[in-house]
C-alpha cells in the first residue's frame, strides 16, 4: 500500500515516522508533498520517502492519503487530491485540525472516504494521545488502519465527531496545562532551596511517572492519590493547598473554555 502525505511538517513526519518503526507502514511505500522545499527535504531524510512538490505529481502512486497541511490548505490541498484521482474511491486521514468532516467531503467528493484525527503535539516524542472520527464512506478495514498508524506514536480512540470538540479541548489542548503544572512545580521546588534545572527535572519525571501509574495499573487517580497520602502527612498537607486553590475546578473550565473555543473555530 502507497501511503501519501501531504504537507510533510513535524506532526506528520512524526506520525509516519512512528508508524515505520511499528511496521505499519513500509518506508518503500511511503510518499510526501509539500511546496516547501526544506520540509520536503527533511521528511525525505527522516523516513527515505519519495517527495514530490505538488499533490498532482505525488497523487497518482497512492493509494490512501494522510493530510496533514495547514487547516487554511486542507481544503484546497482535497481539491487537487479529487482533481487529479478523478472519481476513484480514495482514503484520507485528515490531522488538519478544525476542519469539519462534511466541509472535506465536499471538497474531495463523493468516492472519497474520509476519516477526521485530532492528535496532539506529544506524539513528536512517542506518547501521543489522538481521537478520530470517520465519514459515512469509512469501512471498518479503513478505521483499523487509521487506528494503527495514529495509536503507531501513542494511544488512539475512535469517538463520533460530535465530540472532536471536547478530544480538542482536553488532549489537544492539554499539554499546555500540563507544562504550566509542571513549571508551577518547579517554581515550588525552587522556592523550597532546590537548583532550578534539579527542580524543573524532578517536576516532570514525578508527573510523567504519576501519568505512567494511571494508564499501567488501570487504577482510579484517587486510589493511586491515596496511597501516597498518610494521616498528618506532607502530601495531605499540599493536597489541602491545592483544594484552597480550586485546582480541580479550574482544570475543569480550562477544557470546557478550551471545548467551548473549538466549536467557535468550526462554525
């Protein structure tokens, strides 16, 4: 299977890249697109795929395609995908966030079968978290394999695009937050006597092993979150500072303000 991917920015070099090494995908089948010469030169040098300079010379030796342009491109990036396949059934995986699954129905037609994914940047380093939602047109067959390739740089759900807007507020978004807290307790440690670069990699080792925990044991947060937390202890001690602050219900309006603005975008 000849895999084509247009625009051949980080998310999308990562993407295949990941896919590779997972044996999804065979570096021989792979193609990429992009008007950018130094893009095009750096995804052929990170995954020895063919490149190409416009959809038109790349399309016609592929067989589904991964469109990973610029929202403000997709559509017009779609257009020529339909232009120059004609009226041929055609799969495309779309990471171009925002964009609608009706909107890229109309612009690569009717034999398309499109297929929409919301990944988030943390698939640059392995540990991605997509959602994706399919067009009436997408098989079963087509989901797996979308499945496989996005789940190839971390996990990856199937939902109904209804709630692509919460996947965006929450997943999407949610690294920043998670930097913020992660910067916050550094700031903490610091102010407590540690180095700064000590504080900084023990306030990220403490939170990706605390998310490790979570998605390995399968337990609740609040189970885990007990059994650090001792009668009269220091965790209970921060745990009570963090309530006074309204932690969690600022998380809270952070992904439904977050939820709330993607919407607006899509209208």
């Amino acid at each position: 299977m000849k895999l084509g991917v247009i625009g051949c920015g980080q998310m999308g070099t990562a993407l295949v890249g990941g896919a590779i090494r997972s044996g999804v995908i065979q570096a021989e089948g792979l193609l990429g697109c992009d008007p950018y010469a130094p893009a095009r030169e750096s995804f052929a040098k990170a995954t020895g795929a063919a490149v190409f300079a416009t959809v038109e010379e790349m399309s016609a030796g592929c067989d589904v395609f991964l469109l990973s342009t610029k929202p403000q491109d997709a559509l017009l990036a779609l257009a020529a995908v339909r232009q120059a396949r004609g009226e041929q059934a055609t799969l495309i995986l779309s990471i171009a966030a925002g964009l609608r699954l009706a909107a890229m129905q109309d612009a690569a037609g009717a034999h398309a079968r499109i297929i929409r994914a919301m990944p988030n940047t943390p698939a640059l380093v392995g540990h991605g978290a997509a959602a994706f939602c399919r067009g009436e047109k997408v098989t079963n067959e087509d989901a797996a394999w979308a499945q496989s390739l996005l789940a190839a740089v971390g996990i990856a759900l199937e939902v109904p695009e209804k709630l692509m807007d919460a996947v965006t507020g929450l997943s999407g978004s949610g690294p920043a937050y998670g930097y913020l807290m992660i910067e916050a307790l550094a700031d903490g440690g610091v102010k407590a006597g540690l180095a700064r670069a000590d504080a900084l990699k023990l306030a990220a080792q403490t939170m990706l092993g605390a998310a490790a925990m979570v998605l390995e044991t399968n337990e609740h947060p609040s189970v885990l979150k007990d059994r650090v937390t001792s009668p009269g202890g220091t965790t209970i001690a921060g745990l009570a500072a963090l309530e006074r602050g309204a932690i969690r219900s600022c998380l809270i309006d952070a992904v439904a303000a977050a939820t709330a603005r993607s919407r607006e975008l899509g209208q």
